[in-house]
C-alpha cells in the first residue's frame, strides 16, 4: 500500500469546500497530503486547516502536473467538464459535485449506503449525486430491496444553501428584487417553486435530476417518479416529503424497524412529543433523519415520509468524502 496519497481540493474556498476541509479534519486521515485550488478571484486566500495555514490556489490547466492521486471537485458543471478530463489524464481519480458526468453511463453515481459496489467500475471519474437525491435514496433504499418501489412522489423544501455563497447571502441580507445576487426573487419570507432552470415540459433541472439520479442510483429504470421542488428561507439541512408506492404491502412497525437499521438513517418518529426531524436539529449531521411516517389511505401498499438531511454534508461533502475513504 502506498504510505501517503495527494488529494487536490477545486473549490476550496466555497460552502461545499469549506465543508469537505470541515469534515476531513474531522476524519483526520493518516495518509493524506492536500492542495487547495479555487478561481482566480480568491486566489492567495489563506485558510487554516489541521492546524497549518494553506494557501489557495487558481486552478489552471497546469494544476495536475503535480501528480494528484485524488480530486475532490465542487466547483459547478462547467469547471468539472474542463479539468476532471485534465485530471483523469495524469491518472488522478476525481470526485465530481457538480451534475456533469452524473447521467454519463460509464460514470459511477455513488452513495456509500446505497451502490458502493458500484464504485469500482469507475474510469477516473466517480459522480457525488443531487443533494436532494442522496438524502431521499439512503432510507429508500433498504424499502426498495424488501417490498420493490414501483412509484415515488417527491416535495422538497430546500435550503438556500444548496444554492451556494451567493444564495445564503440572498437570505441572510433579506435581498430584494434590486439586491439579489442569485435566485429570481427574494427568497427571505418567500417559497420559490424554481431549483435550477426550466426545462420544455416545465419541469425544472432539479426534478429532473431527482427523477434521472434515483433510478440511476437505485438501479432501478421502471420506477415512475414525480418531483417538484421548492426552494424555502431556511440557511441549511433540505426537508423532503417522500410518497412512495410499494409491489408489495407493508407492515408499518416493520417499517420503522428497518428504517431504524438502515446505515446511514436515524429514525425520529415521536409525534405525539413533537419529535420529527427538523433542519435545525439536523444541520451539522450526516445522517438522514427521517419522521412522520404514516399509511397513505388514499393508494394501496403506499406510505409518506418526511426526512431531512444536511445538504452541504451528506448532500455533498461528507458523502465525496465517504466515498474518498472506500477508493483509500
Ligand atoms: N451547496 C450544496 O448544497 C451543494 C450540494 C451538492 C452539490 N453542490 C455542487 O457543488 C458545487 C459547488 O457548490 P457550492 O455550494 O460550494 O458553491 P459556492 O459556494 O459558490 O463555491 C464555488 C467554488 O467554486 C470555485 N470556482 C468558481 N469558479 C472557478 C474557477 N473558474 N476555477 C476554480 N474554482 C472556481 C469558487 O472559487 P472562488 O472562491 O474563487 O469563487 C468556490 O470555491 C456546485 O457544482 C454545486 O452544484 C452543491
């Protein structure tokens, strides 16, 4: 085995990147060796972590000259396309946050509780999912494998985080139509039924991610999902209700026994004491919460469930970082 590996991080200085520091000075990894890149803009910016001062760096064509064994990207779609190919070709494995290479079919699209077999089918690339997706897959997963989803309805309600720097700043600076710097319309007292752009049958990129990623991940193309998602004024953790159709009919204590089993999940279902997840007890977390489930009488063999996940971790950086820690 070797004795040290070197990871560059692209993006370092953003919400996601800021995060995958957070957490891999939380793991603490014995063999690792870091350079931290981002764009011109921030460029010298000095950011403190396991206890050295490291400087960012532009990231330019030359970054990879440097003999990277891995790359922990979260630096949108367009930078992803450019360098990840750049990367791979000076055999560095790449990590992916963005959705560039997620629906590519020789692309692996990973969540370590859900298809890690899938991992090492990759050829350099490995995709990190939609936020939303992950957090929805990780407790239907363990349902699909014992009573087989044969439809899934998704609502979201999404942190401005998921939007980045920009969007958390819409919120917190309560920017109005003047002021904002990304979402169409002011997003502090408001719900906006928009996440991403619209596509021709009018649903928006985000749905369709959550539709594409969940059949992708699940391995499981016959799924009929819906999705509409809605982005919400709350800084952090997104809140999904999930109604989802079963082959086969459920028992709910079974239900809540396998939820409660399930890696990656943490049951939170205590109505009549209040208890169900919420984003503000979720937030700094890497497991999925997941509450309020009940029987919907309206469908046979169909329940609702309400779960809530940190988006800028186990949305984002801590399930690359898991997914780091199986390829080590
Ligand atoms: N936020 C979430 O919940 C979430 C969840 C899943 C996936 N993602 C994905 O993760 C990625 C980053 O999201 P974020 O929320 O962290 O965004 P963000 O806060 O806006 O950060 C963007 C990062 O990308 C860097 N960057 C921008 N242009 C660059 C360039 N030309 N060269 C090198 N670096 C460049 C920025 O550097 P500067 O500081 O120099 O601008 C910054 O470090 C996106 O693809 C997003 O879709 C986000």
């Amino acid at each position: 085995m070797k004795k040290s590996y070197k990871l560059a991080i692209v993006g370092a200085t953003g919400l996601v990147g800021r995060t995958f520091l957070k957490v891999l000075e939380e793991k603490n990894f014995p063999n690792l060796e870091y350079k931290l890149f981002c764009s011109k803009r921030s460029s010298g910016t000095k950011i403190k972590f396991l206890g050295k001062e490291y400087i960012a760096e532009e990231l330019t064509e030359n970054s990879f000259d440097e003999n990277f064994d891995f790359a922990l990207f979260s630096a949108g779609g367009e930078i992803a396309k450019k360098f990840a190919p750049i990367a791979v070709k000076k055999n560095c494995t790449v990590i992916d946050n963005s959705s560039a290479f997620r629906m590519e079919p020789n692309v692996p699209l990973i969540v370590p509780e859900v298809n890690p077999e899938c991992i090492k089918t990759h050829k350099g690339i490995i995709a990190n999912p939609n936020c939303s997706t992950i957090q929805a897959v990780v407790p239907l997963k363990p349902l699909d494998d014992k009573y087989k989803i044969k439809r899934i309805v998704y609502s979201t309600y999404q942190a401005v985080s998921g939007a980045g720097k920009k969007g958390l700043d819409d919120l917190l600076n309560k920017s109005n139509e003047k002021t904002l710097k990304k979402f169409p319309h002011p997003i502090y007292n408001n719900c906006l039924p928009h996440i991403d752009v619209f596509m021709d049958d009018g649903y928006t990129k985000e749905e369709h991610k959550m539709i594409d990623e969940t059949r992708k991940i699940l391995g499981r193309q016959d799924i009929n999902i819906t999705a509409t998602t809605i982005r919400v004024p709350v800084e952090n953790c997104h809140g999904e209700s999930i109604n989802v159709e079963f082959e086969n009919d459920f028992n709910l204590n079974d239900v809540r026994d396998i939820l409660q089993n399930a890696e990656g999940v943490v049951l939170c279902d205590e109505p009549k004491n209040n208890i169900y997840p919420l984003a503000s007890n979720v937030n700094g977390h890497d497991e999925v919460y997941v509450g309020r489930i009940r029987r919907d009488f309206s469908n046979p063999n169909t329940l609702n469930m309400w779960c809530v996940a940190d988006n800028i971790r186990k949305g984002a950086a801590s399930n690359a970082i898991q997914i780091l820690e199986k390829l080590l």
